[in-house]
C-alpha cells in the first residue's frame, strides 16, 4: 500500500467558511496557509521562511474570514503553504512546484520524484479543485450566477522595484467587476493597479481563471499589499473597503451577469517567460507592465 502525503495530524487540504452562507459572492483564498505535510520535513526551510511572500500570502487569511462574515459569503482557504503545490497555478506551469523563492532554494522541490508530486496533486491540489468547482455548482444550481474573488497578498518591494500600488485587481477577459472595484478605491486616494502587480491577461490557470472564467462569470482576483495588513486591525479594515467596493457591482445587474466576451488572445510562449521577465525588469528597478 502506497504511504499517504497527508497523515494523521496533518492539516486537510482546505477550510471551508460560511458553507450556507447567502451571498452570491465565493471567495477564493490558494496562498492562506502555511502548513507542509511532516513527511516532507519543512521542505528543507526553517520557520523564518514560512513567514515569507513566498510561502504564503501574508494577512489574506484574516482578511478572507472577516470579508467572508461581512459579506455572508462562502469562502475555501487553501491550507498547505504555496511551496508545496500552488493552488493559482496549473500543475503543468514552472511556478507550480517552485525550487526558489526570491532566490533562496527550496530544497524539498529540486530533484522532486514524479511519485511526490502526483502525491501533492492528488492530495492537495485535486481536492481544493473539486471543492471548489462544487460550490460553483451549488451556486449556479440556484439560479443565480454567482460573483467569484480570488483573494491574494503582494510585496511592496520586488527585487529592486518598489511597487506603488496600495492593491490592483487582476482580470483576464471580464474586467467588469475589477473596474468597479478599482473606482472605489481610487475614490479613496489609493494608487491602484489595473493588472497589476502582474498581468493577467498573459498569466493563465489561476484559480478563476480555471473556474470562473471556464464558466464566464462575474469575477477578479485582489492583490493587497501585504505591509499594510500584518495585524488583524488592519486586515479587518481591508475587508471592510472590499466589502464596501463590491455593493456597487453586486447591486448591477450588468456586472453580475454570465459574460460573453471580449475574449483576450492566449499566448502559451509569453506566459511561460512572464516572470523571469518580470524580474529581471525588476531587477533593474523598471516596472513590468
């Protein structure tokens, strides 16, 4: 019998909050935790690392709990850190099983067996998915297209570019939601990115973009800058401008509403260099845009 990834003791692959919850919103959170499976022994890091952007979006799991009780929303966290599978990638992307993080090695993921990381899919990544896309079914079961927000944390400082943006919103064919989101804030003074810090009409098989887009609807994926939400005040006071941003485009019926295009052109090469690229632009203290 072939030995589990996930053992007695070891985390499931998710949390689930707010299952019955009566919003048409599902938040989505891949990077909450931080937790690895014993058997893989930290992955070869100590406990400084997992306090890292690169092993867990810093702040969005509070900020995911709170925006979830706010809103009556249900809401899945991803429970294993980013370093053991990432659950806003597509296996198959380079990113998946990352062998660096900000340059440091990940000792755990380089020479990886194929049987670990089928493990990880199968255990991890594969029941995030189908929860996930039951939630989706359940919703759209009740008639009612539901509103899907992809919930992430980025760095003000990347490599030599220090980023301007408070938060930005990501979207790929339907920038429906992220534009009356963006209004918000920007209504309160706050740089905000459009497709940034990354771009989401190169990058491919996110969370929504396997989910929500796959089914067309209504959705964006929130990047907040994770230095202004290292305590629970601060992210609590983030959910609360989430919340409030999102009453205009929940209360439109065209936001909310199955899309059917534009569609962007998908290009596999770029995806692929996308982020080397972004860093050595970085590097050089240039914005990547």
């Amino acid at each position: 019998m072939t030995q589990r990834l996930i053992a007695d003791g070891d985390l499931p692959a998710y949390t689930i909050l707010n299952q019955n919850g009566r919003s048409r919103c599902i938040l989505t959170c891949e990077h909450a935790g931080v937790a690895v499976p014993a058997s893989l022994n930290k992955l070869g890091l100590d406990d400084e690392d997992y306090t890292r952007h690169y092993a867990v979006d810093v702040g969005m799991a509070r900020v995911t709990e709170t925006l979830s009780n706010l809103l009556d929303a249900p809401a899945i966290l991803g429970n294993y850190s980013r370093l053991v599978v990432d659950l806003n990638r597509d296996v198959n992307h380079p990113t998946a099983f990352a062998v660096q993080g900000e340059g440091k090695p990940i000792p755990g993921n380089i020479n990886m067996s194929a049987e670990d990381r089928a493990a990880r899919i199968h255990e991890i990544y594969d029941p995030y998915e189908g929860m996930l896309e039951s939630m989706l079914n359940r919703a759209e079961e009740s008639g009612q297209p539901p509103v899907v927000l992809s919930l992430h944390s980025f760095t003000r400082q990347f490599y030599n570019y220090t980023r301007p943006w408070q938060v930005g919103f990501l979207w790929t064919h339907d920038s429906r939601l992220s534009y009356a989101m963006m209004s918000y804030f920007k209504g309160l003074g706050m740089e905000v990115g459009d497709n940034q810090p990354y771009d989401h009409r190169i990058l491919r098989g996110s969370s929504i973009n396997r989910h929500a887009d796959t089914r067309r609807l209504s959705n964006t994926l929130v990047e907040i800058r994770n230095d202004l939400i290292l305590n629970d005040k601060s992210a609590d006071e983030w959910a609360g401008w989430i919340a409030d941003s999102l009453q205009e485009g929940l209360a439109n019926p065209d936001v909310c509403a199955y899309y059917d295009g534009p569609l962007t052109e998908y290009d596999p090469v770029r995806e692929r260099t996308y982020y080397e690229e972004l860093i050595e632009k970085s590097k050089r203290g240039e914005c990547y845009g």
